[in-house]
C-alpha cells in the first residue's frame, strides 16, 4: 500500500485547511505576543480548532493564554503542543507561529483517523515557552495527565530526526542587589554600591568559565543599574540563565553561580536576592519509537535529517519538561533555503516565506503520520497505553 494511499484521510483534511493553516501561522508572525501575554494568539488558535469540531477549553491551568482542544474517544490520547508566544523586539525569531499551525495541522489531520480507529487528539495551546515555563506549569496542572504521547515540531534551518537530539536543562535567575545611595562626588563613603556587587559578580563568573565544560552555558545581563551618574546606585538588577546538558549537572553549576552572586555582596556590603523566575527546564527526552517513526516519513516530503554530533544541543525547552513525563518528540523541521538560527531578526523574517508555510504543512503530515502509525499498530498502542497507566 502506498504511503499517499495509506495517509490519505490525515493528507487530505490537511489538504482542505492548508490555506487556513497558512494564514494562522502568517497572522501570529504579524501580530507577535509575548510570554503570558498572548491573548490575541490563543484566540485565532481556539477560533480555529472550534470551527474544526474541537471542544476547546479557555485559561486552563489558571493561565489566562493556556487552552486544550480535544476530539473523539479511546483510551490513547494524543497530544500536540502548540506555542505561540514571540521574542521581545524581534517578534517571532524562533517561529513558534510555525510550530502553532504545525500542531493545529496535525491535530486536523487526525480527526478522521481518531474516528477510525477510536483515540482522542488533544491539542494542547502552551503559553510562554521563552520565558516563564507554560508547558511545566500546564505539566504540574494536570493538563497533561489524559496524555499518552506528546508531538511538536520545532522550525529551524535542518531538519532532525534523532533519537539521541536532546536540549539543555536550564534555570533562569533574578538577581537584585541592594545598597546604600549616597552622592557620587561629596560624600561616596557613605554609599554601599549595588552595582559594583554586580561587577563583582560579574567578574567572577567570567573567571568560573574557565573551570566550566563546554557543554555548559552561563549568560545573562544588567537590566538595571543606576539612576543618575552622581549617585551610588542603591539597586542593581541582573538577569541570568544557566544551561547544562542535564539536571544534576545544572545543579552543581547553579550553585557556583550563585556562589559568585553571593560574592558581590560580601565584596561590597551590599545584600543581594536570588529568585528563580521560571520553572527549571529539563533536558529534552525524545521517545526512540515515535522518533523513527518521524524519521521514516521525511523522504516522503523530500527531507532529509541531519545527524547532530553529541552533545551539540544549546538551547533549552519547556518540552523537556513533558518528555520526563510523557513519551514524546520535539524534531527540528527546516526552512528550505535558511541559513539563520532562532533567535534572531533574520530567522523571524524566514519564519513568514514560502519555505515556512511548507514547513507548516509537512510538519503537520509528519506528526500525523506518526499519530496513525502508533494508532495503527495495536502493540506498540498498548504498550503506551500500558505506561500511561502505570505513571
């Protein structure tokens, strides 16, 4: 049997609604939303999904842009995470628009599927993936619970498909350094400078990096510091991210960093607060079955997947928080003709071309690919089913 033939419900529904898909993704690209801030993003995506026949839930979790799209019945459930929040200046830099109508696709896909051979789809709208955790407060909220499997794709300018691809556990720092004003000039002793603590800081862990693996990332910025250059800053704020491949290893380096933190305010007499400003993220745990099965449908789409050295992974994703739990995938789907990476001005302008809105459609029919094979192949069903069970 031919794979068109084989695929052809999910292809053909994906077909129908290629235009809205398309102009989903367009419409996020051009009116991009920040984390927890979506509001106009999770609306076009509710909007859409109802008109498709989902049941669509609104601000679940308590998060006021979270949202749940569910259709038909069974006991295997599965879900496709849908992100749409955008960078701060540079909009959609990392093409969560792509990654939304991705997810909306392949959740259209399946319906005649879940129909056929009795599963539920469930489409999950995850908030704040830059920054803020949605999918791990969605996680601790329940809403993955009734989820046997999790799939999303990720645009970027490769495509992958491999077991052992993962990403970086990741913590985020608030940093807030307080001192003593005093004028600059007449009267500096009597001044405790927040900001010098962060210099202090600073230094430090310029100096760690030295004893730090390379797999491991430090990075961060002064986001305020001072006032008016004739007074001893009494407040600096410092905003950081520390990245290791896995949790433990996060662990220990957190400590160092934060070790240097505490340094600035011995150093200076300053007192100094360190908060967390997002859940950690974990490393990414792909699922080797629904990987391959991934893999296996890319020469259908003329795509080829790149074979990723170890340990070559530096970014960081709330997915790896999901994948812990559930067995899932988080493939990255290339921009034909891209050279930029995400994260910057020229990956948010190849995340609204003609090679993107491809992007959108393959993607959708790859991850519905994968959703009727593992529909399709009643042991490999039951055994997921089975692990759901036992969680």
């Amino acid at each position: 049997m031919s794979a068109s033939k084989r695929y052809g419900i999910a292809g053909a529904d994906i077909a129908e609604w290629r235009d809205r898909l398309i102009g989903l993704s367009r419409s996020l690209h051009d009116e991009p939303e920040v984390a927890f801030a979506e509001q106009a993003s999770a609306a076009k995506l509710a909007d859409l999904m109802r008109s498709a026949g989902f049941k669509v839930s609104e601000e679940v979790c308590g998060l006021p842009t979270a949202l749940t799209a569910v259709y038909g019945e069974g006991e295997l459930t599965i879900g496709l995470c849908a992100e749409f929040d955008a960078l701060p200046e540079i909009g959609h830099g990392c093409g969560h628009n792509v990654i939304c109508a991705i997810a909306a696709g392949a959740a259209i896909g399946l319906r005649a599927a879940a129909d056929r051979y009795g599963f539920r789809v469930k489409l999950l709208g995850t908030p704040a993936e830059e920054t803020g955790g949605g999918k791990a407060l969605m996680l601790a909220g329940g809403a993955f619970d009734d989820v046997t499997v999790a799939m999303m794709a990720h645009p970027g300018p490769i495509d992958t498909a491999g077991v052992r691809d993962s990403t970086q556990a990741c913590t985020r720092l608030e940093v807030i350094y307080r001192g003593q004003p005093a004028h600059a000039a007449g009267a500096p002793w009597d001044g405790v400078n927040a900001a010098d603590a962060a210099v202090v800081a600073q230094v430090a862990i310029g100096l760690l990096r030295q004893q730090t693996p390379p797999s491991c990332r430090i990075a961060g910025f002064v986001r305020s510091g001072g006032t008016a250059i004739n007074v001893i800053p009494a407040e600096c704020v410092l905003e950081y991210e520390v990245r290791a491949p896995d949790l433990d290893r996060l662990d220990v380096l957190r400590r160092r960093v934060q070790d240097c933190f505490t340094a600035g305010a011995l150093a200076t007499g300053a007192t100094v607060t360190i908060r967390r400003t997002s859940p950690d993220y974990l490393d990414l745990r792909n699922d080797p079955w629904l990987m391959e099965a991934y893999g296996a449908h890319l020469a259908d789409f003329g795509r080829t997947a790149v074979v990723l050295p170890p340990d070559s992974g530096s970014a960081s994703t709330d997915m790896g928080n999901i994948s812990h739990v559930v067995p899932s995938i988080h493939p990255m789907i290339g921009l034909r003709g891209a050279s930029a990476m995400p994260h910057t001005a020229e990956f948010a302008v190849a995340a609204r071309t003609v090679a993107a809105d491809e992007a959108v459609i393959d993607g959708a029919n790859l991850l519905a690919r994968v959703g009727i094979d593992l529909a399709r192949d009643s042991a490999r069903r039951a055994a997921y089913v089975a692990l759901h069970e036992s969680r």
